[in-house]
C-alpha cells in the first residue's frame, strides 16, 4: 500500500503546526491541511501565550516570534451592582508570556515549518473522514489523501474525530468566546503589558471578559458558557458591545470574531487517540480555565510536540494501532499534569454562583466593612454570614468554594 | 460607541461560498417557542421570520463553530464552508 506521507495533520493552527514541526525533525514524511487560505486567517484566540512551551519548539522564539507585549501587570476585576466593584493588581517583569494575534503568530509559526520542509496545503477544507483495514482516508474539497497515522488537529470542533463517529459535540462542554480588536494604543513603555480578566460585567451568563493589551492595540473579548446563552436576554452578538462599553473603552473596532472553546476538564477529556489517530489541541479538549488563567495555546504546543514524538515511536514499531503510546507520553508531560491540576477550580468554576451570587456577597461585605457610621460596627465574619443569607447561599460552601480556587 | 452587527461584520475579510454551508429544517422552527439559535449565535446568522421559521443569513457566519450545538433539536445542518472567513488582525 503507499501513502501520500507518513503523516497527515488535518489543521495548521498551533498545535497542527507544532506536531507537523517535531515529526519532520523527527524525520517523518507529513502533509498539513488547512483550511483557511493561511494559516491564523480563521484562528481566535483572547491572546494570552505562555510561552514556555513555544521555547522548547525554538528555544530562540522570544527573538524572532512576532509576539506582542509580555504581560507585566496581571489586573483581576470583579464588578457587582450600583458602582461597586473589587480590583487586584500584580505586576512583574518577567517574559513567561506574551500577547500575541493569530493572525500574524500562525502566519509565522507556519513559515517556520514551511523552510523546515514541512508541506501545507492551504484552503483545504476536510470534508469527511473513513477507516480502511489499517489506515484513514481524509476526503477534502481537492480530492482524497490516505496516510497511516493522522492527526486531528481541526481545533475545537475536532473534525476527523467527529467524521470518524468517535466524537460527539455537547453544549455543556463548550464556551463561546467573542472577541473585538480595538485601535488603541496601550498608554504603557514599549517592554510591558496588561491582561486584565474581569468577572460581573454579562449580567447572568455564566463567563467573564478579558481586556489584553497589543503593541498597538487591545484585546476586548468575552467566553460564556454556551448552554447559559440559551436563556439569555442579550444575543451572543450584542454581548461584547455592552462588555466593552461598560468598562468605557473607546476607539475603532478593526476586527471582530467568534470561536469555540473547549470546557471539558481533566475528568472528561475523551477521544485522545484511536486506531491510525492522535488527537492534538482544541480537538483533544485540552484548555485550562481556573478562573485566573485561560490556556490552551501552550497546551496546544505541548501536545503537538509530544505527538510528533509519539508519532516516530508508532512509525519504528511499524504498528499503527499502538497510538497508545501517544497517551503514555502525555501523562508525563505538562500538558496532563496540569490539566489534572486545575481540575479542582475548574469543577469550582462550574458552579452556578460563583458568576452570580458570590461577587455580589463579596462587594457587598466589603462595601459595608468600609462605610463607618454611627450604628456601630459589626465582625467581618458576622457581615459576610448575613449577606450570604441574603442571597440564599451557605457560607461555609462558598467560602470553601473559594479556598478550592487556590488550593 | 455603539457599532452595528453588520458594521462589525463587514470588517472582515469574505470569501462567500455560492451554496450555503447551513442548511435548516425550518418545519421543525415552526414548533420551536424560544428560537435559541438566535441567542446563540454571535454573528446573527439566526433570524426568526413572523411566519416562526427561521431565515438564514449564511453570508454572516464568523465559523465559530456554534452552530453544530446551538440548536436543540438538530434542525440545523453546519458544515465549514470552502471559503469563508479570513482574519487580518488577530
Ligand atoms: C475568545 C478566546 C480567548 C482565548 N484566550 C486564550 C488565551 O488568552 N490564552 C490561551 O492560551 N488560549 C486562549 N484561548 C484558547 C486558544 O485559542 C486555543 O486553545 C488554541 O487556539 C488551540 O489551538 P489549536 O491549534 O488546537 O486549534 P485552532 O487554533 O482552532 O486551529 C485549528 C485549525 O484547524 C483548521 N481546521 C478546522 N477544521 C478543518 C477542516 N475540516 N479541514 C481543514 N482544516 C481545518 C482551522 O482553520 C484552524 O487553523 C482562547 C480562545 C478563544 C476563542
Ligand atoms: S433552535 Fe433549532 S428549531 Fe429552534 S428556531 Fe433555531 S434552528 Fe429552529
């Protein structure tokens, strides 16, 4: 039997990249599929990197990836009702990430691979999937291509897992994020930048927003929880507008996109690799969400660099159902040790009141511990018990929902 | 500052395929009460018609992938177009 390569990755967004890249160092024959006429034209991203991950792909990338700003000033905001909000800043020079925009960091990361001998074939939009005896053909708007070993790296919608039947999408597993680029020019030196991540502001979806500042302009985004949209008063569409001007930011709009997220959660991740597949990135559900931080491109990065390895091990044994070998490899590195990590604050994260209830109580104990007034005052733990009453939640619960965020 | 859908859309670059990638089963809107698809979609691709069907601006669709959850009873049909969206910034 001959194959059009030894490998076929189907998407060339950072995790299709990154495991095309390290199977080509690793030898291998690969072909990438992308959809979109370049790769990062239909990629979205808030556009937070960390970029630890990237650094083990070049160790050189913080001098020649086109990265934006490195996030020095971290800017956690918690808005409740009638003007009363809570702020926590931090701010470090370090460069343990950077904002970026796909558009231009896909582009690159693309080229990359391109000079390296990797060959990407754009506007190729997979159609379909099939399982023969021993191998996988992929159906594509250009006619078909079969390999051995491919690899689903489609993105959150994991296209061949779902051609294959092995994937099915749900709405609880799953955000919308929706994102508008400004034309702002960040008032901060040339070498620092801001991320600030802010809960209240989308009344009672259940999300946040993020506000990310670009060399020349900012990131405005919001992800919500696609099942808490059904019964939304605002359409999806209307939602980053009221998020935007409520933080009163103003400056033209030069781009506006929508994409997926993944919300599985370590407990949950499903269809990492079958017979003649590995699942890599957004397709595989690998994002962390812990309430501080939302990451998904360093995991996207770190699963491709492991697949490509993988993928070397599986071509050696010449048995391609061993993709096993795949998951084996995973468990030691970062990609599933973190996510197992974060699964506590993420299972935190799927509770109804901490998007609801809990700023509201908090804003509201702070309110009242800072007013004095001639009625004397009352112990911390007396006005936080109250005003949880108020609201119908048990203190201990959400005090310990709390404490599970950081623990 | 508030600035139109259509406004916001048309900042993008598009390349529109001649077929629809959507295809809906508009007799099973007919019986659908709160239409979600319409809450859920982030380009308004998703308009109720006063007949209670549902008219589809396929020209809109920012790809984000909604489509394939956003409706309830699996009247919606999504598949990615050929051309589509490109994205110049971010
Ligand atoms: C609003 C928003 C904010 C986010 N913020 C952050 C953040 O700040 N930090 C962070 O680390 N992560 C963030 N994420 C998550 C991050 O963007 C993703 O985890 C990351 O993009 C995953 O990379 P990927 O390569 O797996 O998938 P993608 O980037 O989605 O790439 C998939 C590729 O496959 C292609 N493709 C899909 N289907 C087909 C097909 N049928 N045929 C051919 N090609 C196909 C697509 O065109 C695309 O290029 C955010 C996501 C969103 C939407
Ligand atoms: S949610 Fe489904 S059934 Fe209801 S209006 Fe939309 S497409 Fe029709």
């Amino acid at each position: 039997m001959s194959f059009d390569a030894d490998v076929i990755i189907v998407g060339g967004g950072l995790a299709g990249l990154s495991t095309a890249i390290t199977a080509n160092r690793e030898g291998l024959s690969t072909i990438v599929l992308e959809r979109g006429e370049y790769s990062g034209s239909k990629n979205v991203s808030g556009g937070r990197m960390y970029t630890h991950a990237l650094l083990q792909l070049f160790p050189d990338a913080l001098e020649r990836a086109p990265l934006e700003r490195p996030v020095t000033k971290e800017t956690y905001e918690v808005f409740c009702d009638e003007g009363k909000k809570i702020t926590f800043s931090f701010e470090h020079k370090t460069k343990n990430s950077y904002t970026i925009l796909r558009a231009k960091f896909d582009q690159w990361l693309a080229k990359e691979a391109e000079n390296e001998g990797v060959l990407i074939s754009y506007s190729t939009l997979v159609t379909n999937a099939r399982r023969e005896k021993d191998y996988i053909v992929v159906e594509t708007n250009r006619g078909e291509l079969k390999a051995p070993l491919i690899v689903d790296a489609g993105g959150v919608t994991s296209p061949v897992s779902r051609f294959l039947g092995i994937k099915k999408l749900e709405p609880k597993t799953l955000m919308l994020g929706v994102k508008e680029i400004l034309d702002v020019k960040p008032n901060l030196p040339e070498d620092e930048g801001e991320a600030r991540t802010i809960m209240g502001l989308i009344g009672n979806l259940k999300g946040g927003g993020f506000v990310y500042t670009n060399k020349d302009t900012l990131s405005v985004g919001v992800t919500i929880k696609v099942e808490s949209l059904y019964n939304s008063n605002l359409p999806s569409h209307e939602i980053v507008e009221r998020f935007r001007e409520a933080l009163g930011i103003e400056g033209n709009i030069l781009e506006y996109s929508a994409h997926l997220i993944p919300y599985y959660g370590y407990d949950k991740l499903s269809n990492l690799y079958d017979r003649n597949l590995i699942v890599v990135g957004d397709a595989a559900g690998f994002l962390i969400n812990d309430g501080f931080n939302i990451r998904g491109m360093d995991l996207a990065i770190g699963s491709g660099i492991v697949a490509g390895k993988a993928l070397k091990k599986i071509k050696e044994m010449n048995d391609y159902s061993k993709t096993d070998i795949y998951y084996e490899m995973l468990k030691e590195s970062f990609v599933l040790r973190d996510l197992k990590t974060a699964l506590r604050s993420f299972k935190v994260l799927n509770e109804e009141e901490i998007f609801t209830k809990y700023p509201k109580i908090l804003c509201n104990t702070l309110s009242k511990l800072f007013t004095v007034t001639s009625d004397g005052k009352e112990r911390p733990i007396n006005v936080l018990i109250t005003e949880s009453k108020n609201e119908n939640v048990n203190t201990t619960k959400m005090l310990s929902d709390i404490m599970r965020l950081f623990i | 500052m508030t600035v139109n859908l259509l406004k916001r859309l048309g900042l993008n670059k598009y390349n529109v395929d001649k077929n629809s990638h959507i295809q809906v089963n508009t007799d099973i809107c007919l019986t659908c009460k709160d239409k979600p698809c319409t809450k859920v979609c982030p380009a308004g691709t998703y308009e109720p018609s006063p007949d209670g069907r549902i008219i589809v601006h396929y020209e809109r669709c920012l790809e984000c992938g909604a489509a394939l959850v956003a409706c309830p009873y699996g009247a919606i049909k999504f598949t990615f177009p050929e051309g589509g969206i490109s994205y110049k910034y971010g």
